[in-house]
C-alpha cells in the first residue's frame, strides 16, 4: 500500500521523509529516534508490507514534524502509538481520531482504545 495522507484539522499528516526536498532526519533525533534516517526508510518499507503505517504529524504551512503517530496491525486489531516534540502533545492528540479512524475504515482494524506515548 502507498502511504496515505491524512488532515487531521490543524494538522497534516504524511509519510515520512528523508530526501532532498524535505527531511525528517533532525526531527526524528529531537523525538529520541537513534537511526533517524534508517527509521525513515523502514517505515516506508512498511508500509509498502502493509506491517506498520507511520505518519508525520506537520505544520501545514512549512510541512515540519512535530510528531510522530502511527498503527501496528496485529492479526484483526491495530496498537495506536505516538510521540510529540515538546509543545506539541495538542497536535498527537487530535491526529489519534483521524489514525484510529483509518485504521478501522480502510484496513479494517479495531483499534485498542490504549495509546502507547512512544515510537515504534
């Protein structure tokens, strides 16, 4: 499956990035990720596996990551993880509905009504 963009009112969410016009790189270090790039590339990896689906939660008008929020499926239901940059708990919060709804409408998971604050 391609990645999926997906607003989530204020915010925007997108695959992840690492490429010439836009990087995640710096971002994903701030959020504790110790191989930002490696972390990149296999979460696109997954999702073309269809075995973990990883957004960028953004700014809408500069595209940076403020966070990170993604669903592992596990057999018919899906564990919701996330983690923000500092300051922007607001912003992985309101992304949680918009996953949680993809996640049950387009991939027919139950999400577990649980959210795990890290990155996985």
């Amino acid at each position: 499956m391609q990645p999926v963009e997906i607003n989530a009112g204020t915010w925007y969410l997108r695959a992840l990035r690492a490429d010439d016009r836009i990087t995640d790189v710096p971002a994903l270090s701030l959020l504790g990720v110790d191989s930002p790039a490696d972390y990149v590339a296999s979460a696109n990896a997954d999702w073309d596996a269809e075995t973990r689906f990883v957004w960028a939660i953004c700014i809408p008008t500069t595209g940076e990551l403020i966070a990170v929020i993604g669903v592992t499926p596990d057999g018919s239901s899906g564990e919701l993880w996330g983690r923000a940059r500092e300051g922007y708990d607001e912003a992985l919060d309101a992304a949680t509905a918009a996953v949680s709804r993809f996640a049950e409408g387009a991939l027919g998971l139950i999400v577990a009504e649980h959210f795990t604050r890290t990155i996985r």
